[in-house]
C-alpha cells in the first residue's frame, strides 16, 4: 500500500467511525461507541506491547466508572473501560504462557507468591462450598484479574527500574484530575462534611475508598520530594501536588485515612532507626494485650465520647474515638459483630467469597443496629478486609491474606536495610509507608475487590518483590545496566 492510499485508508476509517457514532448517539442515545478507537488501541497494545497496554490500563483507573452508571438497571457491574482490559491482558498473558513458559521462576518462588498461591487456592476451594457459587466465582475470577496482571505481570515491567515511577505517576495525574472535579463540585456545598460522603462519585464510589488512596500515595510523593537524586523541578511538581493531596484528604473527611497516616510515621521511624522488629513485635503485644486487660475500662471511656461526625475537623477527629452516638462507628460494630457471628457458624469454609453483603442480614441483632442499618447490603460490605475474609473464606482465607501482608512488610524491610542506593532506599521506604496506610485501613474498610483499590495495592506489592529479586539479589547484567543509567536517564 503507498502511502497516498494509507492517508486515503485512514480518512475513510475515520468517516465511517464519525458516521456510525453519530448515528448511535442519535438513534440509540448512547455514547459508549466513543469508547471503540480506544479499545482498538488497547487490543493491538495487548499483542504487541503487552507492559505498554498494562501502564496505559493503570492510567485509566482512577478515571473508571460504573457500567451501572450508564445502565442503572443491570444485575451486574464492571468498571469501565478498566476491567475489560484487565481480562484482555490476564487471558493474553496466559496463552502466551502455555505457549512459551518463559515466566521468571524467581518471582514464582518467592515468599509473597507462594502466599498469593496458598490465598487464590483457598479462594477457589471455598468457591466450590460457597453458599452462592456463582457470586462467589465472579468475585474470584475479578481477584484473578487484579491480581495476574498488577502482582505478576507487573515484577517483570519493573525490571526497568524506570518503570517504578511511571507507575507511580500514572496513577497520580489522572487521580489530581479526578480531586479537582471533586473539589470544584464540593464548594458550592461549602465542603461539608455530610456532601464529602459521596461528591467524588462516579470515580469513587463513597469519600473511604477515595481518602484511601490519597493517603496510600502521600508517602510516595514525599518519598519523590526528598529524592535528592531526581531532577528540583519533578520533587517541587511532586510538592505542589502533595499540598494539593493533603487538601483533597482534609475535605474527604475519611477519618481512617487519617489515622492510617501516622501508622505509616510509624514504619518511617522503624525503617529510619533500625529498630529490631522483635521489639515490635513484643510492643505489638503488649499494647494487645494491655486492651484485652482493660477492655471494659477503655470501652467505658470511649462511651463517654458523645461528638458525632461533623464538618468542623476538630470534632471530626474527636468522633474518630466515639463509640457511643457516631452512626458509622457503631454501624462499623454492627457489621464486625456479624461477621464474627458467621464466621462462628462456618469457620472452616465460610460463607463464599462475596457473599457478606447477602448473607449477614439475619446476623444482625436488633439493638446493634443504627439509622444506617440495612438488610440489603446496599452499604458496604464487612467494612474490615480481615473480618470480611474470616466470614467468606474462613479462618484459613484470613491467614493466607494476613500471610500475604506479613511477606510483604519482611520483604520491605530487608530491601530497605540491603539496598545499596539511597533511590532504592527511598522507593521502598515510600512504597511499603503506603501499603501500610492500607494495612490498618483494612481494619476499617475493605476495598480489594474494586480496581480502584486492588491496582496500587498488587502494584505496590510487585514493586517490593521486584526490588528484591531483581535490585538487591539480582545480578544480571539488566539489572546492573538499570542501575547504571536509570541515574542518567530517569532522575
């Protein structure tokens, strides 16, 4: 074909698609065909440039919406156009690897995989026992396709080391996207604490999912701010953007964001100092214990906390504690309290993974219930990631998930204290401070079952394997050629 007739070829295609999409919006007053160039681009992107298709996925989440948002009707619900091409990226990767089996054996054997194995395995095993097997399968199959493409797929894209913070950034610009929109339509609101609930909709479904990730990426651009070996101009972009992080934090009245900041303080010191994890761990206990003690005594203090939720952040932070009157703390209670109880009747199985949010209803005793009490599940789920898999999955689901989390922040800190780079140093410093902030927001909430979510957390988990295997144990000359130019060509 000459190049007369490429142009001709083009022109054509692209009259055809004005044509077609005009006569769709018109007819059918639909606008999802806009959606056709780009899902041309990503299919081609998948067979072609597969770590190139998975960035441009991470780039699109924090701008994904719910099919139900066009479709408030259907049974169903996916991301979009996110999900989609999740799936289009699991299911090429795994064709390729029937056919080449050419998978990195140091990134399967590691402690972090083999506890993702044990927890997909288990997963699957309580699929089959699960009280609604097909809700329970679609909610693993969507863990698949979370998990393949952000854990695994992703330790081979960051053999590059620059590849590190493109992922970074490629979440963080769209998402400053998505905290102006939010601001600009909480305002005429005057920032209330009562419009924060759900102003950032449709990205985000409620202001916890959102303060969630504005605080798992605070610690990533200050670990960008106090790189001193990146270039002045990208640490004050990454300034500008962390004030403008902490504003969207402030106005998202998300209480365990805010507190899950100071858990990631807390790792910094631990990191920074070198303090011996078996004191705390031996901390760990004493605290634990030191509640159980006096369970009664702090339960009786808390009860006398009678400030509620509201717009004046101090006595937003005073309700964080009132256990007493503050309808979302004690909903929290309610909705632990029910998945102990299921948990008790099936310890071993569980109820299925997915199914909390149909089955916890007849659970519910009538004086633990709020204003914001429902039987239809409409509300969240077991608003815990651990107590939710206890319920789903059993006590084994909730060890393998905790398992997970414990290889993870070992691995981080042997990278910390091995690596042989201060960038190295402050990645992984930065890195596992933001994990952190999800590992006690999971006490509170549970959101790994949304992209929004489940991206930066397997990312940042793969990020963590990646520097280990390939950065402080590996010495292939890629490697050690990474090392050697990412100074000169990324910083």
């Amino acid at each position: 074909m000459t190049e007369k007739q490429k142009i001709y070829a083009f022109y054509t295609i692209a009259a055809l698609f004005v044509i077609t999409n005009s006569l769709v919006i018109l007819t059918k007053e639909s606008f999802l065909f806009n959606f056709v160039p780009l899902l041309l681009i990503v299919f081609f992107a998948l067979f072609f440039a597969l770590d190139k298709a998975l960035l441009f996925a991470v780039f699109l989440v924090p701008l994904s919406v719910p099919l139900q948002e066009f479709y408030p009707n259907l049974d169903f619900n996916i991301d979009l156009p996110t999900e989609p091409i999740f799936v289009g990226i699991m299911v090429v990767f795994l064709l390729k690897q029937i056919y080449d089996r050419n998978f990195d054996r140091k990134i399967l054997r590691h402690p972090v995989s083999i506890a993702v194995y044990i927890y997909l395995t288990w997963g699957l095993i309580t699929v089959i026992t699960s009280t609604m097997p097909i809700v329970s399968l679609k909610y693993w199959l969507a863990s698949l396709w979370f998990i393949i493409p952000f854990y695994f797929i992703l330790t081979q894209v960051f053999r590059k080391k620059a590849n590190i913070n493109k992922f970074f950034w490629l979440y963080i610009i769209p998402f400053v996207v998505v905290i102006t929109i939010t601001l600009i339509k909480h305002a005429p609101h005057y920032f209330s604490q009562q419009t924060a609930n759900y102003i950032m909709s449709p990205f985000y479904n409620d202001h916890t999912s959102y303060g969630a990730m504005l605080a798992m990426y605070i610690p990533v651009l200050i670990g960008f701010i106090i790189n001193k070996e990146l270039k002045i101009s990208l640490r004050v972009i990454a300034s500008i953007v962390l004030t403008y992080f902490f504003v969207g934090l402030v106005f998202s009245y998300t209480r365990a964001a805010w507190v899950s900041l100071f858990g990631a303080l807390a790792v910094l010191l631990i990191l920074k100092f070198k303090i011996n994890y078996k004191f705390v761990v031996i901390a760990g206990l004493i605290v634990a214990g030191g509640f159980f003690g006096f369970q009664d005594k702090i339960f009786f203090s808390l009860a006398r906390n009678k400030q509620d939720s509201s717009t004046d952040i101090k006595e937003h932070v005073k309700s964080i504690s009132n256990v007493a009157t503050d309808a979302s703390n004690l909903e929290r209670i309610n909705r632990w309290n029910c998945a102990i109880r299921m948990f008790k009747e099936k310890p071993v199985f569980g109820w299925g993974p997915g199914t909390y949010q149909f089955k916890y209803a007849p659970f519910q005793f009538s004086y633990e219930k709020t204003i914001i009490s429902t039987n239809a599940g409409d509300l969240g789920n077991a608003h815990s990631e651990y107590l939710g898999t206890l319920a789903e999955s059993g006590v084994i689901g909730m060890l393998s998930f905790i398992a997970i989390l414990i290889f993870i922040f070992t691995t981080a800190v042997k990278n910390y204290i091995r690596a042989n780079t201060y960038s190295l140093k402050i990645i992984t410093a930065s890195t596992i401070c933001g994990l952190t902030t999800y590992f006690l927001h999971g006490f509170l909430n549970n959101f790994l079952d949304i992209d929004k979510v489940a991206v930066p957390f397997w990312g940042f988990a793969a990020i963590i394997v990646a520097i280990d295997v390939y950065y402080i144990r590996g010495n292939n000359k890629e490697d050690n050629t990474l090392k050697n130019t990412t100074n000169n060509n990324n910083n």
